[in-house]
C-alpha cells in the first residue's frame, strides 16, 4: 500500500496546504469568519485533485517508458514506485480515477450548497487533471500555463469563493500569484527532462525554447508575481500585510542568479530545483501570513 500510495507523490502535497491556508485568509481578511465544514470539504477535494492528477501522470509516464529513461532527482521525473514495482500500474491507475472521483464528487457538493458558477472552475480543474500528462504537455502554452491554472485559478480562486461567499479583489490577486509561481515550479522542473520528453513526443516550452529563454521566462513570472502584490497594495486591492510575501525575495534573487546565470547547468542542479520548490510555498505562505495578521488586527 505505502508502494501504490507513492504515485500520489506525498511530499508535494504539501503545495495544496499552501494553496487552501492563503485561501482561507482571503476568505477570513474579508469576511471575518470561515465555516470548518466548508474548510474540510475544500481540503479533501484539493488534497484528492493533485492527487490524481499525480498519479495520472506517474501512470501515463510508466506506459510511456518514459519513467525508465528520465533523469530523477527529487523534485522532477517522478517518484520511480512504477518502475520498482510494475505490477501495480492498474492499481495506479484505479488510484488516479478514484481520488478524481472523489473531486468531483465534492465539487458537485459545493456547487449545489454555494453557487452553479462554480462549476465553470470545477470543470476546468476536472479536463486539466485528466488531459495535463497525455494531451497538455504537447502544448507549449497550454503545457506551460495548466498547472498555474489548476492550482491558482481552480484551487486558489475556488476555495477563496466557497469560503468567503463570493469573490474578492483580494481573491483574485492572491489566484494569480499562485497561477504565476506555480507555473514557474513546473517550467524548472522541465529542465532535466527535456531529452526524456522530446523522445515520448512530449513539446513543453524548454524543448521549444531552450533552457536560456525560458530562464528568461522564468525570472519574468517571478517579477510580475511581485509586481502584482504591489501594484494590489497600491491600488487598495489587498492589505499591505501582504508586502510581507516580499521577504522571500531573500530566496527569489539567489535562485535567479543561479537559473539566470547558468540555464543549461540548471538540470544538474539540484539545490537549485528545491530553492524554487522552496520558494513557490514560502512566497504565497507569507502572503497568507499577511493577510491572517490583518484579520487579526481588524477582529
């Protein structure tokens, strides 16, 4: 059981805590007060969303023989439990379909207690999880955007909405940092898998560009990550407290030097993939931070 449960990838579940925590602090700096039945239900579907569509994708990647041939590190090129054990492909399978059930099956729920436009969102989330490892990931753009979506405007957005009742300004701005940041993760993550995918017919943006122009790509999303808290701040969209999310420039400019500097040395990096792991939940932790600070003060 723990072999078939690696396929759900356990140790990056912990984005979809980041993601629903900075979705509860919207939802508490607006309105004042959350329902916990609410903040569970939200939870497990989340939880059991990346979770399929990780264990989709370590399926697709083992049938592909895809996994016998990418360069594994510890944030990208999977877990290897189907390489280990072949014998549980079906059972993976099955995994991946059972937890996107379970995803719909909440989403519905929370469609039917809180609104029907929910349901745009839901069925997004539903043809990303089902379509990001055999159809997206031959998309440069749509390969490159669908994670960001996934998991800010499907995730991020939808929970601030069930949560909080409708959306905010400040609900929009914090789905959008997590769109930009989130992409960024998977983009670097491409880097030491661009010969392994080019060889199952995958055409994400590294195998197109290159490692130097997605640098470039990558350091643009970063910028404009920050420049939207910012510019929200300015404008009265979102409390200053979440300037507080800046501090992680103090992880943001080290790991663009390294991307920036050397690009096509980036795959055999490893330090530098777990920095921007690092990153991609401590900038949207933050900005949750700010935002559950001014809760507080105004309570």
């Amino acid at each position: 059981m723990t072999q078939l449960l690696r396929v759900t990838r356990p140790n990056f579940l912990t984005l979809t805590v980041v993601c629903i925590a900075l979705a509860a602090t919207v939802a508490l700096e607006h309105v004042g007060s959350i329902a916990l039945l609410d903040l569970l239900l939200v939870s497990v579907l989340a939880l059991a969303a990346h979770a399929s569509v990780n264990a989709f994708n370590e399926y697709h990647d083992f049938r592909s023989g895809l996994d016998l041939t990418t360069q594994r590190t510890p944030f990208s090129g999977g877990s290897g439990a189907l390489v280990e054990s072949p014998h549980l492909a079906r059972a993976a399978l099955s995994l991946a379909c059972v937890t996107l059930v379970i995803t719909i099956v909440a989403g519905l729920w929370l469609v039917w207690v809180h609104s029907w436009q929910l349901l745009w969102l839901g069925v997004i989330g539903v043809v990303v999880i089902y379509t990001y490892t055999h159809y997206l990931n031959r998309s440069p753009l749509l390969c490159l955007l669908a994670p960001g979506v996934g998991f800010g405007m499907c995730m991020t957005l939808g929970a601030s909405w069930v949560l909080s009742g409708g959306l905010s300004a400040s609900a929009w701005v914090a789905a959008l940092v997590v769109t930009l940041v989130v992409s960024n993760l998977l983009l670097l993550n491409q880097f030491p898998d661009i010969e392994a995918d080019r060889a199952v017919g995958r055409r994400h943006l590294p195998i197109v560009w290159g490692e130097k122009r997605c640098a470039k790509l990558f350091a643009a999303f970063y910028w404009l990550a920050y420049g939207l808290i910012g510019v929200a701040v300015w404008g009265g969209l979102i409390t200053p407290w979440a300037l507080l999310a800046l501090v992680s420039l103090g992880l943001c400019v080290p790991l663009l030097g390294k991307v920036l500097g050397a690009p096509q040395q980036v795959a055999q990096q490893v330090a530098t993939l777990g920095l921007n792991v690092a990153l991609v939940h401590v900038l949207p932790l933050l900005m949750a931070v700010g935002l559950l600070i001014s809760w507080w003060r105004g309570a």
